[in-house]
C-alpha cells in the first residue's frame, strides 16, 4: 500500500460512533420522568423512592444505550461515570436539603437582637431571647481547646515525622489512632472523674475545653503529620547541607512550606468539636446566664443551648434552636473560609 493510499483514507472511519454530549442530560431527564411516572402509578409518596428510581434508570439506560451505539467498552466508562454522578448527588442533595432546612427555619428570629442577648430573662416557652451567653461559652471554650490541642499535637506530628524512630514513635502514633475513634462522651467521662470529682474544682467552661482538646489533639497530630511528609526531603537536605541545625530546618523551612495545610487541619478539627454535646452537658453543665469567666461556675454553649431549646417543645423554643442551629453552621463555614484564605496566603510561591 503506497503512502498515498494511506492518508486517503478519511480519518472519521478509525473512529466508532458516539454518542452527542447532550446525551447524559436527555437519559437523566428521561429518567426522571420515566421514575415519577413508576412511582406515581405504584402509589409511592416518597420523594427518596422516585429518586431511587430514576437514579436506576439513569444508570441502566446509560449503558443499555451506549452498548448498542458505541460498545461494551464504552459503555462500561458510561456506567462508572453514571455511578460516580448517582454517588454525588446522594451525598449533595441531603445536605442541601438539611442547608435548606436550617436557613428557612432559623432565619425567622435570627437577628441582630438574638445575637446579642441572652435567655436570662425569659422563660424557655416565651419568644424573645436570645444566644449571646450560649455563643460566648463556646468561642471561649473552643479558644481554651485550640490553645491546649494546636501546641500539642503539632509537636507531637513534628516529633512523630522529623525525629520519631523505635518503639516509642510507634508507642504514639498507635495512641493517636485510638484516640481519632474515642466517643465524645467517654472524653467528657474521663475529664469528669479526674477533673470534678477526684480533684473536685467544679463544673466550668474549662472542663469542658479539656475534654474538648482529647478530641481535637489526634486531629491535629494526623492532619500536621500528613501535611509535613509531603515537605519534599529537598528542602531539608539542602537547610542541611549549608550547616543550619534541625531545630532550624524544621522552624524556618519545614513548618513555613506546610503551614496553609496545617491551618487547614486545624480548622478542621476546630469544626469537629464546636458542635460536640456530650462534653458539655457533663462537664459545663449550662446556664441561661451569661458567663464570661470560663474558670468558674457553669457555662453555656451552642450545642447544648440547641438540645435544651429543642427539648423544651414549644413554637419559640423551636425557633430558637433553628437559629442558633443556623448560627453554629455559619461559624462553621466562616472557620473553613479562613483556612483556606490562610492556606492561600501562606502557600509556597511556585513562580519564578
């Protein structure tokens, strides 16, 4: 066959037939109307049922048509691609639905006199009132915890990465894998015990904070351990090689190269516990009150504040736990909005 006869042939022929790329959206709309008509003409209710429906539709009609057009191979990349889609939307769609949920329900009473005053004054089944004891006790108890874990557990990821060899580095890193899984409640148990009842200082905010940093240190030990090995060896070689000490590297070119993912982590495990209940109803007990001294006597905090108001069963308290429910998720998402500014400012340069 001469060079001539070989390019002739028009390009299009190597190739199968395949499908539009409006494809995927005309088989999940199909599929979802084909899945209302199944589940209305059954006679089921519920949205999750048609949902279930027609993500199997979607799935099955996917392949069934890419088999026939473009082969089994192809349609076997359609199928693990529906799946991934179908995956996603199961996980979106109940968060923004309980997004949704929240801010309808707790925008009704939330504003700028709700922030700032507390229910010391009005009884739990009368409107008014508001979060401000309840929010000042968790920003102080989750400052007391992020002061006592944040220094632990990054050294402890310092010393379990840059120094760590021998039974004793695995001795710690084993602990640190069994404290990731320890229930709340049994870190507010042990702090009770030790804290209150051998030791007996009383019911505070700071009990509270301790019980709160068991749970928050193996978090920051992972997160900052993982975030330091990624630290190319390069860098340390190199902080090495020109005579500057360990301690030195790892202050000045270590900790600096990692810092974005670090604070990362932090906020992180910041989030994990701003919503924990079990601690403080053992150990700060709560007040309607406000208590600015986290060193003495009970103290409120969101979470319980939500559990209490929620408990309480009346229209004004269920207002009230919406938005204060609607108020922990805000600060939630300003943390995780600060980290990642942090995380962008403090990230390596990579251009010349």
């Amino acid at each position: 066959m001469s060079h001539a006869t070989l390019h002739s042939r028009p390009a299009s022929s190597l190739r199968g037939a395949t499908l539009p790329k409006w494809f995927p959206w005309a088989v999940a709309g199909a599929s979802a109307a084909l899945g209302y008509g199944i589940s209305a003409a059954a006679g089921l209710h519920s949205e999750i049922q048609w949902a279930l429906i027609a993500a199997l539709l979607f799935v099955g009609g996917s392949f069934a048509v890419s088999a026939k057009v473009e082969g089994r191979r192809q349609a076997r990349d359609r199928t693990a691609t529906s799946l991934v889609w179908v995956a996603f939307l199961l996980a979106v769609i109940p968060l923004a639905s309980l997004t949704w949920e929240t801010v309808e329900r707790g925008i009704k009473v939330l504003d700028g006199y709700f922030l700032t005053h507390s229910m010391g004054v009005v009884a739990d089944t009368e409107p008014g009132g508001g979060i401000y004891h309840a929010l000042l006790g968790t920003l102080e108890q989750v400052g007391l915890a992020t002061l006592i874990s944040v220094p632990v557990g990054v050294l402890t990821a310092i010393y379990l990465v840059e120094y760590g060899r021998g039974r004793l580095a695995k001795a710690v890193t084993f602990f640190v894998d069994v404290m990731t899984g320890i229930p709340s409640i049994v870190a507010g148990l042990f702090v009770l015990s030790l804290w209150i009842l051998i030791l007996g200082m009383g019911y505070s905010g700071f009990a509270g904070a301790m019980a709160l940093s068991i749970l928050m240190i193996p978090v920051v030990v992972r997160s900052t351990e993982e975030m330091l090995k990624l630290v190319p060896n390069e860098l340390r070689e190199a902080s090495l090689a020109l005579g500057v000490p360990k301690w030195r590297t790892i202050l000045k070119v270590v900790l600096p190269t990692s810092v974005g993912g670090i604070t990362t982590g932090v906020m992180l495990a910041i989030a994990r516990i701003t919503g924990e209940t079990a601690p403080v109803l053992l150990l700060v007990w709560g007040t309607n009150f406000i208590n600015a001294n986290p060193f003495q006597d009970p103290q409120a905090s969101l979470p319980m504040y939500i559990y209490l108001q929620y408990t309480n069963g009346s229209e004004a308290a269920y207002d009230r736990a919406w938005a204060a429910a609607l108020t922990l998720i805000a600060f939630i998402m300003i943390l995780n909005l600060v980290a990642r500014g942090i995380a962008r400012w403090k990230a390596p340069q990579t251009g010349r």
